[in-house]
C-alpha cells in the first residue's frame, strides 16, 4: 500500500503552511504561561470557550530578543506589562512549521490598543456589577474616625510608593504619632489580586485593631494597575468593614477600585497627607471648642462679677426698707388682730348653732314626734317586710309610747 515516512508527512505539512501562511497575521489570543531567557520571551498562548472558560486552542509562541527591543522602542515600558500571564493580546505572528519540532508562533508585533479596548470592556462589566449588588458605595458609608492613628498598609515593603507614604507621614509638621502595620502584598502581576484579597480578609476577621486600611503602590504604566479592575479585589475593597483609602500612584486613569474605596487619592503622598489633615481638622475642632469654653466662660464670669456688684448695692438698702416694711406689717397686725378674732370667734359660734340645728333634727326622738315610727323584733330593728312571719312578736314604738303586736 503507499505510505509516507513521518518526516514526509512532516514537510509536506511545512510546505503547506509556509505556501498558505506567506507573511504575518494577527491573531488574539490569551497568554498563558511566559518565561524570559537571555532575552527571548517564551509563550504558551490559548484561547477559550466564552461560555463556560475551557481552553479551545492552544500553541507555543517565540518573541525575539530583537523583535522585543524593537517593541520596547515603539511602545515603551508599556510592553512588560503586555506581556504577562492572563493578559489577552493581539499578536502579529509567523507560522513556522519545523519537520522536528513541530509548530511555532513568531511573534513579530502585539498592538497594545487591542488590549486596552479589551480591559476597558471588563473595567465596565465590572462597575455593572459592583452597581447591580449594591457594592459602589458600600465602603464610603464606613465611618472613618476622626483621629485616624492604627492604619493597616497594603502595599509591597520595596515600593517607592509605600516609603513615600511612611516618610509624608513620619514627617508630619504637627508631631502626630501613628501606627502602620505593614500588610506585604504584590501590587502589580498575576498574584496581585490573591494577595492583597488575601490581606483584607485577614483585616476583616479583627476589623478593631485599625481605624482604616491604606492601600498603596507606586506609580507604572495603565496595565500595571489591572489587577485594581478586578471583580474579587473591588469586592473585598467594598465589604471590608473599615474604610479603605487607596493611593495607587496614577494621575490620570481611574480605576475600579478608586470607585468602590472609601477615599481616592492619586498618591501615596497624597495618602499620607489626607490622613494628617483629617487629624488636623479634629484638633483645630478642639482648639476652637477650647476658645468656645474660654470666652464662654469669661462672659460669665463678667456677668455673675456685676451680679454680685448689683446685690451688694441691693443689700445695702435693702435691711432698712424689710425693717420699715416689718414694722408696718406689725402696726398693721396689732391693729387688725382684735377684730379678726372677733369675727373668727363670730364666724365659728354661728357654723356651731347650724350644726346644732341639724343634730337635732337628726335626733330619733324629733323623727317619732314627726309621726314616724320603729318596728322591733328581738331588740332588732325591722326595716323589711320579708324579715317577719306569722307569729312574730313586735314592739313598735311611736312619739308618745310603745305598742306590742302579734303577726297573724
């Protein structure tokens, strides 16, 4: 039967792609794994299913050490940060197919637009959701103290950024002392996001040991800071149960979790300084209470100093006009004490006689001589027909006399 030898097969699969594959294509695609060597940057590119994330395609990829010093010098430093794990890009590649070592990408451009247009897509998705749950402004309704001293800082120990913030701090012109608890976090690359999550899940689980949590980093290019877009850090930013100022060292672009932190800063500085001035505001708030006490205080002072002036002058003349007004009272009473005890006297004998009037009308020899009368059964009075039978003997007795009966 016919047959071909592996290595025919082999280049006629050459010969068919370099016939089919002339110059380069763009392709997008998602990088997977990237390793440099002595320059050359080593890819494992992938592409996956939009439904449900399983890998549909896959394919190992080369960048020159030259091809990336061209890129370095088109695109500038942008061009590290392209070139990471979990990055979507699109490539300009040569398809090379080696009889031996099989299928190889050569990357020869990436356009850096592709990418940004790719991110700017997943920042909005993710500000539609943060706004779906409720979680935009979750964490700026934390209240944030009014002296802010136990901070916990996540950030890396070697950035500049962070050393800023603890130099603006430490350096403060009004002696302020704070606490920074340095969390270590990676602030840019593929461990970035599990890291600093890491840290704030830590702080939530004892939330009293700080006021507030600063997250901060030093400055880079627009794809250093997406790991700040990611859905999982902006959730933990937006739950955490202190506030959150971030100073992430970017001037222009805003990212996701500059929306849902307590309080955005463009810098670690700028951090720093927000901190002091917030204590700033509560000091100059007590300073102004102290001077609100103090004058308060004075005018009363003042006030109760001429009270005290007008009671002495008052005391001065009063005694002789209590004594005059006394002594005319006395006069008065002595005057007016007889006649009032007389007609007490009078007032009283005649309530006596009413009452006596009205006892005697009371009396049960007045009621008899007014032709009433008093029924007895067994020395008992008899006020109800019911409480006599046959045979019951009754003394009655009337005005002028008794009588004795037998009920029949």
């Amino acid at each position: 039967m016919d047959h071909y030898s592996l290595f025919e097969l082999n280049e006629y699969i050459r010969r068919i792609i370099a016939l089919n594959f002339p110059t380069g294509l763009w392709i997008s695609c998602e990088i997977a794994q990237v390793n440099e060597s002595r320059g050359h940057y080593y890819f494992n590119l992938i592409e996956k299913d939009e439904t449900d994330g399983a890998i549909i395609a896959q394919s190992e990829a080369v960048m020159w050490k030259r091809s990336y010093r061209s890129l370095r010098r088109k695109i500038g430093k942008e061009i590290d940060s392209l070139l990471q794990n979990g990055i979507t890009v699109m490539l300009k590649v040569t398809v090379d197919f080696h009889e031996r070592y099989g299928l190889k990408l050569t990357i020869e451009d990436i356009d850096p637009v592709y990418t940004m247009g790719k991110l700017e897509l997943q920042r909005r998705e993710t500000i539609a959701t943060l706004h779906n749950g409720g979680l935009l402004s979750l964490n700026r309704e934390k209240s944030l103290p009014k002296v802010i001293q136990r901070i916990a800082v996540i950030s890396s120990a070697t950035a500049a950024g962070y050393k800023d913030y603890q130099e603006q701090l430490a350096g403060n012109a009004y002696g302020y002392k704070f606490h920074s608890t340095l969390l270590p976090a990676a602030m840019q690359g593929q461990n970035a996001v599990a890291e600093i999550t890491s840290q704030l899940e830590k702080i939530a689980l004892r939330p009293d040991l700080y006021d507030c949590v600063v997250l901060t980093r030093g400055g880079g290019a627009r794809l250093d800071l997406m790991a700040f877009d990611q859905l999982e850090l902006c959730e933990k930013i937006a739950k955490c149960p202190i506030p959150v100022i971030v100073g992430i060292g970017h001037e222009v672009d805003e990212t996701v979790t500059d929306l849902v932190a307590h309080k955005s800063l463009k810098t670690p500085t700028a951090v720093a300084a927000f901190i002091i001035e917030n204590n700033l505001h509560f000091e100059s708030e007590l300073i102004d209470i102290g001077q609100w006490i103090q004058q308060t205080i004075g005018d009363r002072l003042t006030s109760q100093e001429q009270q005290l002036r007008d009671y002495e002058q008052l005391l001065s003349i009063q005694p002789q006009n209590v004594l005059l007004q006394n002594s005319r009272m006395l006069d008065y009473l002595a005057e007016e004490l007889p006649r009032l005890i007389t007609q007490q006297v009078g007032h009283a004998s005649r309530n006596l006689n009413q009452i006596e009037q009205v006892v005697g009308l009371l009396n049960p020899a007045a009621v008899l001589a007014r032709g009433y009368s008093l029924t007895m059964k067994d020395g008992q009075l008899v006020n109800s027909a019911k409480a006599v039978k046959k045979g019951d003997q009754l003394r009655t007795k009337f005005g002028d006399g008794e009588v004795e009966s037998l009920v029949e």
